[in-house]
C-alpha cells in the first residue's frame, strides 16, 4: 500500500474503526484518488474526522430478506460500510432472477461506482442510486429540493473488462466543495440551458428512494441481476478503441 493509503489506514483505525473496517474504507478512498476523484478519495478522512455522530462500532444488519428483496438498516455504521456489507451479501448468495435491495440509515456511499464495479466484477448487472442531504435547487432559482442523487449502472463482460457509468446530477458534487476545487454556489443540477434534465432525474432518484425507505431517513436502492446476455464486447467493437465510460476505474 501507498504512503498515503499507510497513514489514511492509521487515522482510521484512531478513529475507532476495526482493522477490516478501515482496509475497506480506505480501499475506497485509494480507489478514487487513482482515478482522479480528489472529492470522495483519501482528503475524506478528514471530513470524517469532523464527523459529530460517528460510531466507528456501528454495524448495518440485514432486517428483511427473500430472494428478490431485501431490506438494510444502516444502524448508524457508515454508509459505505453499509454498501460493502451489501455487496458482499450479494455476491455471497446472487438472486436466482433479481433482486432490489433498500438501504436506509446509509450515508455516505461515497462513489457508488466503485460498489457497482464490484458487483459487476462477480457477474452481476448492477444498478444503485442513493440519497444525499437536498443541495440542488431547480434551475430557475429557489430553495434546495434533492440530493445529487448519483446513479451507477455496470454491467459484467466476458472480457473480464465489466463497463462501469457512474454520474452525479449535480454539475459539481458535495465533495468538490468540501475539496476547495468548486464553490458552493456551483452546486446546481449539470446541463446549462438543459439543466431541467438532470434535475428532473434526480427528482426521480429522490422520490423513488423516499419511497422505499422510512421518512427523512438517506438510504440508498439497488437493483442487482444476473445477466441474461453479453452486451459489453460487441459495444467495444463497435466503439473501435474510443474511450467508453468507466474504462479508466480498475479497482
């Protein structure tokens, strides 16, 4: 492990988290500082320093299972710690057909691309979107209204290169600002003049998770599959070495 990754797993572990709870959360943070992704890489130990209610002992539970549902209580653990329990569970025991999985109590996700990839890396379709505290306002100006309510899709390959999209509604991320690289006032729905598009999605995102887990409460919903086909090779083919989304996020 890197330098950094040594003394972000040493500041974890002062935190109070388990030795496994620390390798996961820092595998995480390494993972998007190797791509690029300043806003949610190791620069977050010290958000979680701040953290006024963590509860490094917290521990999610699965609290309703059957094979196509399951329902998480984040319990107060951190939500990529719920998401990692999740996926693990997943992956352990994959749906015969399909399967959705509601998290509540489950912030933060961090990079929900980084779950998906790993779900695809196990062969399976994966689709997650969670909630955040409301930061967007619709384009024409008022109070906030949703999250940024991220949206991460991948989808396994028999080339062993599973495709990965992962995309934020905001034109910036939370992340960004708490990184110093955007301005609080640049936190508004992506799109310019067609910002409409991606504030209507993550008014989507947002009511669809508030649908399914209990009021006022983050949570996150995933969609989790077997695979019936093999898209990803011939979409390679056809893009004729251009660059597809995801490429570059090798865990």
């Amino acid at each position: 492990m890197s330098a950094a990754g040594g003394e972000a797993l040493q500041r974890l572990r002062a935190l109070g988290f388990s030795d496994a709870d620390a390798q996961i959360l820092a595998a995480h943070f390494l993972w998007a500082d190797r791509r690029g992704l300043a806003s949610h890489g190791v620069g977050r130990v010290t958000w979680l320093e701040g953290f006024a209610d963590l509860d490094p002992a917290a521990r999610p539970s699965r609290v309703e299972q059957a094979d196509g549902y399951e329902r998480w209580d984040g319990n107060g653990a951190l939500g990529y710690l719920t998401l990692a329990a999740v996926v693990d569970a997943q992956l352990a025991v994959p749906p015969s057909a399909a399967r959705i999985v509601v998290c509540s109590r489950t912030f933060p996700t961090g990079a929900l691309g980084y779950w998906a990839r790993l779900l695809a890396r196990g062969g399976l379709v994966a689709a997650l979107t969670a909630t955040s505290p409301r930061r967007l306002p619709p384009p024409g100006g008022g109070p906030a209204l949703t999250g940024t309510n991220p949206l991460a899709v991948a989808v396994p390959s028999s080339d062993g290169r599973p495709l990965a999209v992962d995309v934020s509604m905001g034109a910036v991320t939370h992340g960004d600002v708490l990184a110093g690289t955007a301005r609080p006032e640049e936190l508004v729905p992506f799109g310019g003049d067609q910002a409409y598009k991606a504030f209507a999605l993550a008014v989507g995102l947002q009511l669809l998770v508030d649908a399914l887990t209990p009021e006022d409460e983050l949570g996150a919903v995933l969609l989790v599959a077997r695979p019936r086909a093999d898209p990803v090779p011939a979409l390679r083919a056809l893009a004729s070495g251009a660059r597809l989304p995801g490429d570059r996020d090798e865990l």
